[in-house]
C-alpha cells in the first residue's frame, strides 16, 4: 500500500509518499504561502499532494490507502478538526480531515505535531528500540511533547496529555505566553529563551558579538556557540537553562518512568558536551538511583527527515503490525 503523510508547519509544508516501512520514496517541502482563507489554502495544499501522488505512481508506487497529517494543535483529533492554531492565522475551525477525504476517498488521519513526532521518533527514530516508553520533546519555539505508554500513544482523556513545556517547574514563577506561571516554556522554550537573552546579554560576552553587536538579533543558537568556545556569561546561562529543563524531566520521571526521553531542536543543536551529559547528571541528581540506571536521555535521531516521518507515522498508527516491530 501507499501512504500520503502531511507536515503543516507556521512556516512550511512537507509531504511524503511511503509504504509501511515508513520510509519516504518521494517528497516535497516548500514554504507556506497563507492566504488567510483557509479553503484556498487547503486547495492549493490538495494540489501539490496530486502532483506528488502522480509522480509516485508514475514511478510504480501502489494505490493510496490512507493519509496522515501531523498539524499545530489544539484540534478535534476525532473529527480531524483543526480548532485555532495560533501560527496558522485564518485557521479555525478546519476540517482537514475530511476535505482530504473528499479529495482523495481514502481515510486521513489528524494528529498534532508533537504527538506526530513521538510516534516518527518511536517507530524510526531515536526510540525505535524502546518496547513500550517513550517521551518526545520538542525544543524550539515552545516545548511540546509526545507520550508513548505501553506501547500505544497517550492522548489523555480529553486529547491534551504531554503538555510538559506547562507544568509549573518555579512558583511563583515568569508569566507563560499561555497565561499561566512558571510553565517549564517560559524557562527553556525558545521564544521565552530568546526575549531573555535580548535583556540580559552583557556588552563584553561573546553572544553579542556573534548577533552581529545587536541584542534584538540574539538568538538561542548564538549563545549555544558562544558557550562552546567557554563564553562566561553563556555558560552561565547554559547552566541554568539545564537546572529548569532537569526540574521538568525529573517530575516527568517520577511521574510516567519512561525508559527513553528523546530531546529535540535545541537539546540536539547544543551537543552532548553541552546539553546532553550534564543534563543526565541533574537529572539523576533529582531521582532515586535506580530511577536514574534505567533511564535514557537522547537527542531526537531524525532531524530533517522528521517532517516526512511525521505524517507517514501518523498514516501508521494503530496497525496491527507496527512498523520496525521486529528491532524492538
């Protein structure tokens, strides 16, 4: 069979076309274009999806069976509603599920992107040897996550579990963008990071050199290099974004015990060095030792790839027989 998987970004669009392997035979990626209609986005979202599905089968692959669409939340997975995503203006209330049906009369699945890319990194990724736990976060403008319990993806009651970027890791705490106090995003997200780093940069570190001497040009990544070449102030910094990210994990350790935690965006871009071995030693600082012996903490395997990964996965769920079923 053939699978269509989907990626809608605030910033770009990625599709696949794969079989159950869940490897991408051919693909597209562009920037999106939105219109504020969201119906004559979708229509030229429908188009590209048809020139890539004929270039597929002009190269042999089988009919289509199923779509996956991995989109911002918050949505009605169930109806494949998409309900008011805040970086995708003039998309509220979207039935991307069934439009795609319509076009191509063939079921289509609708899974935020966080959960999405725990089920890419689980099947394919950094996780695909875990048996049944798995959380996924993602690091970059804001901090969501993915839950895989006992070997199934974990909703929640009402579809909004693995909201770990706003659990409460200060108290009182910095006001989150999503109105609360304390949410572990306002610490370690990248917007919340970046707008710190613009106040509090010193003149003489090496951040603000590498912003091109202008604090509204910092950016996480900046300080992520400045602190690789022993930057005071970035190290600093560096240190205590850990301490908060090691709070939030703790609490998810003692909470779930997972076996793997797969880290992405920022936690991938600083390294092992800088992110990855000291934030296992916090971690386990926070944990009872054999919490700590069993636990894994991984940078997220599939970079690039994620976006076509994504979609084909969310086309996969569910299957009797998982893909990659064999190496874990």
């Amino acid at each position: 069979m053939s699978l269509l998987g989907i990626d809608v970004g605030g910033t770009k669009l990625a599709m696949a076309v794969g079989g159950r392997d869940g490897a991408p035979t051919h693909r597209m990626r562009r920037a999106i274009a939105l219109t504020g209609d969201w119906r004559r986005d979708l229509e030229v979202l429908t188009d590209d999806a048809r020139r890539l599905l004929e270039e597929a089968t002009k190269a042999g692959a089988s009919p289509l069976e199923r779509i996956g669409v991995s989109v911002p939340g918050p949505l009605d997975r169930e109806a494949g509603l998409l309900l008011n995503p805040p970086n995708l203006p003039g998309w509220s209330e979207v039935p991307v599920g069934s439009v795609l049906e319509a076009a191509f009369g063939v079921e289509t699945r609708v899974e935020n992107d966080a959960n999405a890319a725990a089920l890419a990194e689980w099947h394919f990724g950094a996780g695909r040897l875990q048996r049944d736990s798995l959380v996924y976060l993602t690091m970059s403008t804001g901090v969501g996550g993915g839950l895989i319990l006992g070997g199934r993806l974990h909703r929640g009651a009402h579809g909004g579990a693995g909201e770990l970027g706003h659990a409460a890791v200060e108290l009182p705490g910095i006001v989150c963008a999503c109105g609360l106090q304390g949410c572990l995003e306002a610490y370690v997200g990248g917007n919340a990071w970046r707008d710190r780093l613009r106040r509090v940069t010193p003149d003489e570190s090496d951040v603000l050199a590498r912003a091109g001497g202008a604090k509204e040009s910092i950016r996480p990544e900046h300080l992520v290099e400045a602190a690789r070449t022993g930057d005071a102030f970035a190290l600093r910094e560096m240190s205590r974004w850990l301490d908060y990210l090691s709070r939030g994990l703790a609490t998810l350790v003692m909470t779930l015990e997972p076996e793997v935690i797969v880290l992405g965006t920022i936690a991938v871009a600083a390294g092992e060095e800088l992110c990855f071995a000291p934030l296992r030693e916090r971690v386990a600082a926070r944990l009872w030792p054999h919490q700590a012996a069993r636990l894994s903490i991984v940078p997220a395997a599939l970079g690039e790839d994620l976006p076509y990964r994504a979609g084909l996965a969310v086309a996969l769920e569910g299957e009797a027989s998982e893909p990659d079923a064999g190496a874990r």
